[in-house]
C-alpha cells in the first residue's frame, strides 16, 4: 500500500489507476471501516482511502484532542484489507492556510445532530469536498451509520454536480447489537454493558411501527425516557423520513429511527431503517 501525506504526490501517485473508489476516514480503525473497504472494491480498480481528524468538524467543548490516534495500526489493517493508496495528510497539507471558504450545507445541517453540533455538518462537508478535489474518485463509500452526514454528501454531491457516485455502507454491529465506533473505546466496562440498549430501543420502535403505531411522537418519549431510567442523557430519539429527514406526515413513507445520547462522557449515535 502507497501512502502520501503531501496532494501533489497524491495526485501523481494515482494517474492512469482506472476507477478510484474513495473511503474517507478519521482512523482509529474498526471492522465498519474494514467493511466499507471492502465495499469499495467491488465498485472499482483502486482503492484509495483517508486518514485524517479533521478540527472543522469539531465543536469547541468536543473530543478533538483526545480523538484516537492509532496510525500504525490503521496502515496494518488497512493494507491487509487490500487498500491501494492510503492519503494521510497532515494538518499543514490539508489546511496550509486558514480555511476561510466553506460548504454551507442548508438547513439540514440545523436538526438532529446538527442541533446538538453547530457547524459540525459545515465541517463535513468542506472537508469532504476538499477530500473529493484531492481524490477525484469516481465513487466514494460513507456509513450508514452516520445517516445524516451520508445525507448531506449524498445531497451536496448532486447539486454541486460532482462526478462521483456515493454508496452508502452497511452499519457493523458488535453481536449485541451495538455499533461499532471508534468512540465505543471510551466506555467504561459498565458503560459498554449498557451501550446496547440504544439500538434495541430503535428495533423496538422499528417493531411498534411495522406493527401499526401510527404516535411516533409517543414512541419517541416512551424512548427517551427508558434511557433516562437507565442514566443516559439523551440529545434526540427521532422517527424522520428517509428521503429528508423531515417529520413523517404518516407511517407509510419509508422512515428511518435515528438517536444519539450520551453515556457518561461517550456520545452514542445510531439508527436503524423502518
Ligand atoms: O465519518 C467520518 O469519519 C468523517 O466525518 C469524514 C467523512 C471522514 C470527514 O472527516
């Protein structure tokens, strides 16, 4: 496996290469990654992936200095994964100057996380584009399991007509349910005991639905307050429409149950399609 820090090297490096599927990371890698790699290859020749923590995403009071740095072993798996090319550039090769131009996501960057993350999305987004310039992939692979953030790259793709096809990758689940996150290092052995609950609340609402519970609201309370019992603080437990994340008018729209709490200092994402 190549590996560049600097984009020009990038750049030559991944000249006459055919179809570049693209994986964007902030390392501390886990199976899901592993997974979205493997992805990957089924939709071209080289694969190309990132490592690279990313501070524009990062509210001021959030976990940026303390996010998981575990660059040798993401190169280890990553090249046992089969990944071509990996780009890790520094702060100084992404951010040589003041990031002063932005993507401005619209108002979907306000809800759900982007309530609980003022310009966490914004972020995102720029980082991605800037990912996207250095990469020029053909295709790029980004979890589901961050369903809002695949959301806004899938909508902001289209209307800045990016050439590039984004493929969302199935969520890996320990075998109690949880998802799996770089962020799960920081429970406590009690905490992760507890940190399934999350996902069986959603499969819990996903059942009530499909059984006919038309109250999502109610469902969303009786949620939040099981985790409450439970010590967790809990930002949003939330049944939207899959297509934009809207309010559902009914249940009989494709709906996808997204929450995030918090147990102890660990944020816990997840969702789960209706
Ligand atoms: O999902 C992530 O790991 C990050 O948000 C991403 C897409 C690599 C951008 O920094």
């Amino acid at each position: 496996m190549q590996i560049h820090s600097a984009i020009a090297d990038l750049r030559t490096a991944l000249k006459n290469r055919g179809r570049i599927v693209f994986v964007p990371t902030m390392g501390n890698l886990h199976a899901g990654h592993i997974s979205l790699m493997e992805q990957a290859r089924a939709h071209g020749d080289t694969v190309v992936a990132s490592i690279f923590v990313n501070r524009l995403q990062f509210g001021p009071n959030e976990d940026f200095d303390k996010y998981p740095r575990t660059f040798q072993a993401d190169c280890d798996k990553l090249a046992a994964a089969g990944v071509d090319v990996l780009f890790a550039p520094t702060e100084s090769d992404l951010y040589p100057e003041p990031q002063e131009y932005f993507i401005e996501p619209p108002g979907i960057q306000n809800v759900l996380d982007g309530e609980f993350r003022p310009g966490h999305f914004r972020g995102v987004a720029t980082v991605v584009t800037k990912l996207f310039n250095c990469v020029q992939p053909a295709a790029a692979v980004f979890g589901k399991k961050d369903y809002q953030q695949l959301m806004v790259i899938r909508n902001m793709t289209r209307q800045l007509a990016l050439p590039i096809d984004i493929i969302g990758g199935e969520t890996v689940r320990a075998a109690d349910g949880l998802a799996l996150s770089s962020r799960n290092g920081y429970l406590s052995e009690a905490e992760r005991a507890e940190a399934p609950r999350l996902y069986r609340l959603l499969n819990d609402i996903r059942d009530a639905i499909r059984n006919g519970q038309a109250d999502t609201v109610q469902l969303e309370n009786a949620a939040i307050a099981q985790l409450d019992a439970a010590g967790w603080k809990t930002d949003y437990v939330a049944v939207r429409q899959q297509s934009d994340l809207a309010m559902p008018k009914g249940v009989d729209v494709p709906l996808v149950v997204l929450a995030a709490s918090r147990l102890g200092t660990t944020r816990l994402i997840d969702n789960i399609e209706v």
